[in-house]
C-alpha cells in the first residue's frame, strides 16, 4: 500500500475541500493507495501525538461546495520555522524539517501533496530539496502566482467583491455617497480589478500603481459635478499612494510573519478630505468574507482538475512539481519556476486597457 500525505497550508480559500475529494476520489481507483490528511498544514506532523486523518470517499462525501478546508489550514509557522519560547521567555523559531521527514519516513509515507499559495510552495521547494517526495497544488484568492492561468478562490473571491459593488451602488446612489469598498490583495490587485470592471465602480487602486490623490479627487469630482452624483471606489488592500507606504494593522499573533494589511480605505478617505473633497464618504472593508464560504461552480471545476491532476503525478513519480493550469490543459511545473515570479497587474494587461476603456480611473 503506498501512502499519501495531504496538506492544505496558508490562507484557506474556497476549493480547498473540492480539491482534497479530487484527490481522494482519483485515488481510490487504485487499488494499492491510501490518501491521509495531515491536520493544520505540517502541525499535524510536527505535533506530539501526531494529528493525520484518514482521508476515504466517506469522509470527503459532499465536501466539495463547503469554503475552508476539513484539514485546517494555518499561515504561521511551519516546518523550517517552529516557534518556541527561548529561556527568556521570549518567541523564536527553530528549523523542523529534518525531524519532519524522518517523521514522514517513520509514517511510510511516499508522498506529499501540498495545496498552498505562494509561501507554501516555498516550503514545498526546500523540503524538496532535502529528498521529500512532494506536490504543490497552486491555491490564492490573489491570484498571484505567474505560473498557472489562474489560481482556485479567486473566482469567488471576485464574485463577492462584485456583489458587494452591486449592493454599495444603491445605497451610494441613494445618498449621494461615495463609498470606497476595501478587498483583498497584497501585492496583486486582480481582485479589486476585476470586481471594479464586473461592478462598475468609478475608481480602481492597486498595489501595482501607486495612485495620486489628486488624480484621485478630479475623478470623483467630475462623477460628482458632470454625472450622477455617487461613486464607488474599489481600493485592494495592499495599494499605497504615490511616494507612501502601505496601511498595516498591529498583529501580536506568534509565527505571524506576514505584515497584517487592512486600512487603507479610511486612509483615502482622510487623504481626499485633507485634498479638499467636500462630498460625504464611506468606507466598506470586505475582509475575509473573500474567503469563506460556497466556492462558485468555476472553482470547484478547476479544483477538481487540479486534485486529479496532482494524484497522477503522484502516481507517475512526477515529484518536485506544482500542477498548472495552462489553457486548456493541466500540466506540470517544476517547484522552483513556480515560485520564481509573482503574477502581477502590468499597464499592459488586457484588464487594465479594458478598465480604462471603460473610464475606470486608476488614481494616475
Ligand atoms: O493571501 C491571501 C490573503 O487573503 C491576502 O489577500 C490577505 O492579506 C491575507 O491573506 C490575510 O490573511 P490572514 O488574515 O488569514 O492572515
């Protein structure tokens, strides 16, 4: 019987479980494969006892429209940073991963499939590196890996966006407002962009264009003074003005190395009354509703293709790979491409010359 090892790591995202069942189902049509989950990304390995479940079809019955994962997810930590506390008291981390693969061999396990954005394949890399069988299955909201077309939870990530523009229009129409909706993305700004287009919205700032308040303010005015007067604007999470930073929140969470973004929708606001707009505003942040919930039918279509896919390569010995999607085929590329470069907005994208056809401003 060969044994493998599923790990969903990073943010969750909606498909994880609809790639698990993939996995799971591909899986049982061998006869010689048994499919375990490991609880909470690595933890599940790393713990004391150990926490892996048995992943049967019984047990991914029906888990295939549910948001999250039912092996738990985490975005701290891990297996080359397990934190622990020095003799002062204070955190630190100390590197895990030789102990996890002896770990691993003890389990006679043959492989690792490890679903997970961009960190997670870093992780996926390095323990390949050090002889581990493993997978990488290409999971973010963001969409902002550059080595597969586009990434599971992203769809849905933007439906909601686009659904929270729709719903913001009538309450902005209504009042005269300008509301200025807040969405998810660190360093990409495909979801603002593609709500922003599916929406409508007036105003679309990115992390990838850093926007000029003033172009900002002249935009909204002249929605204000030639147009109907309301506007919404769409403002991801990680974009900043020109020549500033990016609005980061406190976090005292252990293992948490990730700046913790969210703010910058007050932040424009304060800029634009500071910049003399006198027309009221509102600010909405969407957050992790991005995240959770029913993934769309889209996602649990490239999901499945993906746990199908990333089985078989299990099965063909295709190690040190991450699945991609490559339209219109599922293929596989090496780990290490697929961490090399992020999937970025550029000027010259197609998104960005249709949002501009449109008149979408981009603060510039
Ligand atoms: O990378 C996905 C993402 O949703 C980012 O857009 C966001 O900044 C981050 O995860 C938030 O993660 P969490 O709040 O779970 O730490």
């Amino acid at each position: 019987m060969k044994r493998l090892l599923v790990v969903t790591g990073g943010g969750d995202c909606p498909g994880l479980n609809a790639v698990i069942r993939a996995i799971v189902h591909r899986a049982s049509q061998e006869r010689d494969w048994e499919v375990l989950g490991s609880i909470q990304a690595f933890n599940g390995v790393l713990r004391e006892p150990t926490e892996v479940v048995l992943l049967d079809n019984k047990k991914v019955a029906g888990i295939h429209f549910q948001g999250g994962t039912i092996i738990e997810t985490t975005n701290k930590g891990g297996p080359f940073a397990w934190p622990v506390k020095d003799k002062n008291g204070n955190w630190t981390t100390v590197d895990r991963s030789d102990e996890m693969i002896r770990k691993l061999q003890i389990m006679h396990i043959d492989g690792v499939i490890n679903i997970g954005g961009d960190g997670s394949q870093r992780i996926s890399k390095r323990l390949y590196d050090k002889g581990l069988n493993i997978i990488g299955v290409p999971k973010t909201i963001d969409n902002d890996l550059s080595s597969t077309d586009s990434t599971f939870g992203f769809q849905t990530a933007v439906q909601v966006a686009t659904e929270a523009v729709d719903k913001l229009v009538t309450t902005a129409a209504s009042h005269n407002r300008v509301f200025v909706l807040e969405v998810m993305g660190r360093e990409a700004g495909w979801i603002a962009l593609n709500a922003a287009v599916a929406g409508g919205a007036e105003v679309c700032l990115i992390p990838e264009i850093p926007y000029n308040i003033n172009k900002v303010k002249e935009a909204l005015e002249k929605r204000f003074h030639r147009d109907r007067g309301f506007a919404v604007v769409v403002v991801a999470e990680g974009a900043r003005p020109q020549g500033g930073d990016v609005v980061t929140q406190e976090n005292d969470e252990v293992g948490y190395e990730n700046k913790k973004l969210g703010g910058i929708s007050g932040h424009l606001i304060q800029q634009l009354k500071e910049s003399g707009f006198e027309h009221d505003m509102r600010q909405t942040i969407l957050g992790h509703l991005q995240r959770g919930g029913v993934p769309t039918a889209y996602d649990r279509v490239l999901s499945s293709h993906f746990g199908v896919k990333a089985f078989e390569m299990a099965l063909n010995g295709d190690w040190g790979k991450m699945v991609s999607y490559r339209h219109p085929d599922f293929i596989s590329v090496p780990l290490e491409e697929a961490v090399a470069k992020p999937n970025l907005v550029t000027m010259d994208n197609p998104m960005v010359k249709t949002a501009q056809g449109l008149g979408i401003s981009l603060g510039i």
